[in-house]
C-alpha cells in the first residue's frame, strides 16, 4: 500500500492507494494527536505494511515522519520540485491539499524513491542548533537595517539593546554548537575534514555537517552539488533558443547561503578555486558564474575529503573529479 500526505502547519491530509487500486483519502490534525489517529485509520484500511511519502516542504514534515518510521513504516521525503514534476508530466492542473496528497501517492507508486532514514540524536540536535542561529542572525540583520533607518533616539536605543541581546545570544549558541561538536567524536572528524578545505569556515562547517550529514553516502560529488542546488540549469532547444544557465536552486537553500562568501575567499586562497576561476575568466565567464562554480567546486571538495576521510591537499585534489 502506498500512501501520500500534504502537509501544513496546522494540519495534513492524506490519500491512501490499496493493492487494489483504490484510493481513500482523510484529513488529521498535524499534531501528536493527530499522528495517532493517522495510525489508527492506517490500521483500518488494513495498512500493516505502507510506503509512506511526503515532501521536504519547511519543517513540517519532521515530526509525522519521525512518528511512523518509529512505528515501523518506510517513509520517502522528497523534494518538493520532483512532486511538482511529476504533476507536471501527468498534466495535473489544479491544486487542492487533495489533489496534492493524490499526486505524491501516485509519485510514490511510480517512483518508489528511497527510505529516509532519521539523523542521530546528535546530528539533529547540531541542525537545531546551526539553524537557530541562522534564524538569530536573520533577525539581528533586519534589526540593524531598523536602527539605521531610524530617527528618534530613543528608537535607536531600543534597536540597540535589541542587536546586543542578540549579538549575545548568537555568541552562547556558536558556543553551544562548538561544545556539541567537540563532545561527538565522528562529528568532530567530519568537521576537521571539511574546515580543512581552504575556504571552509566554521559556519559553512557547521552548515554542511547539519544539513549533509550523509554527504559521504552520496553517489558522487556531482548528486551531492545537486542536492544543494548548486548545479547549473540549462535551457536550450534547437539553434535558436540557447539561455544562459543559472543556478538551479532545487535543493537545500541553507547550504546554498553559507557558500557564497566562502567562494570569494577560495577564489583568492584556494589554488585548486582559484585555478577554475582562472579558466573560467578566460573563457569570458561573468563574474557571477564563476562564484557560482566555486561554490559547486568548494561542496565537491568537501565531498571529497569526507569521502575518502582524508584532509584537504591542493597538491592531491581529495574529490578525484574532471575539471569543471
């Protein structure tokens, strides 16, 4: 049996395909309570063995799918840009959470994409962490926007006392992660590994340790890029339409963030980078593709080291890959 669910904040609704081909759908609370009551309408369809899916779609899919991998049932999350696909391809043109829900059962019938299997204990506590601060730093950013903005001195004094509250908070959690890491052997080693590579900071590291924490278990390098979203996308057809390619930005938006600075510093420091940014510019590649290589070419070499468990050597380039 296959069931799909579309899920929202407050709520998720799901088909169920029987062997029979039959399909039932209902509607549950996203909730603890809900979750529950999922299982127990599963069971009286006669769902003892189920192949669930459901969309990468915020963070609202983390907790039903933690509930029925615990209970027993293979779960799929898959991107949300291969489910629009899909729907695509069938010539699906309306958009209901029913409709929604039906496409990802058929997806999942079709498709039978792989398992997903739940991050240890302390790699989700990691991910808490790096994206607690990632939202802390967001907010401080936009406050510093409003105290420029701001006239009245006793406005600014508020903005101010606000962006030191936290600029500190923001100090105690990279401490809090930095204690977390180093209490975790196996993640300590993946970290050293990929701050190894010049250009890597420490919140890239942190970044790509939450959110890839499997990047050794990748295909190869050019899956992991893809993941992310840093590969290019290219549209062309015949002779005539020939668009420049750009980044395609189906993948882990997070990892794409904290790679862009790092870029810049490898073109300059990283001579493996800095040598594909050479020939790039040679060619009469713009600015911005070339950034955007590096930062393919930055997520390829922490594949690389991680992969094959060995530091960063520009004289031995850790991900054996052809020249970008």
């Amino acid at each position: 049996m296959y069931l799909g669910i579309d899920l929202s904040k407050a709520y998720f609704d799901v088909t169920l395909r029987n062997e029979q081909g039959e399909k039932t759908t209902a509607h549950f609370d996203n909730t603890p309570a809900g979750f529950v009551g999922l299982e127990k309408w599963l069971k009286g369809q006669g769902g003892s063995e189920v192949h669930v899916c459901m969309e990468a779609t915020n963070v609202y899919w983390e907790p039903v799918a933690h509930f029925l991998h615990a209970k027993g049932m293979t779960v799929s999350v898959v991107n949300p840009a291969r489910i629009k696909g899909f729907a695509m391809s069938q010539l699906r043109r309306n958009k209901t959470d029913k409709q929604d829900s039906d496409v990802i059962v058929d997806f999942c019938q079709a498709m039978h994409p792989k398992a997903w299997t739940p991050p240890s204990a302390a790699v989700s506590k990691l991910r808490s962490l790096v994206r607690l601060r990632a939202t802390l730093v967001k907010t401080l950013t936009q406050h510093k926007n409003r105290l420029t903005d701001a006239q009245d001195d006793e406005v600014k004094a508020c903005w101010q006392r606000l962006i030191d509250t936290l600029e500190a908070e923001i100090a105690q959690v990279e401490s809090q992660i930095e204690h977390h890491i180093a209490q975790h052997p196996a993640l300590q080693a993946t970290a050293t590994l990929i701050r190894s590579v010049k250009g890597l900071g420490k919140i890239a590291t942190w970044t790509i340790l939450a959110e890839m924490p499997d990047l050794a278990e990748y295909e190869d390098a050019h899956a992991a890029a893809a993941d992310a979203g840093v590969n290019p996308a290219h549209h062309e057809s015949g002779d005539t339409v020939r668009h420049k390619p750009k980044l395609s930005k189906v993948g882990k938006a997070a990892i794409r963030g904290v790679l862009y600075l790092p870029a810049i510093t490898a073109i300059q420091h990283n001579p493996i980078v800095r040598a594909l940014a050479e020939r790039l510019a040679q060619r009469g590649k713009p600015k911005k593709v070339i950034i955007v290589a590096a930062m393919r070419k930055l997520l390829h070499l922490a594949y690389g080291v991680v992969k094959n468990k060995i530091p960063f050597d520009p004289l031995y380039p850790a991900s054996p890959l052809p020249a970008t």
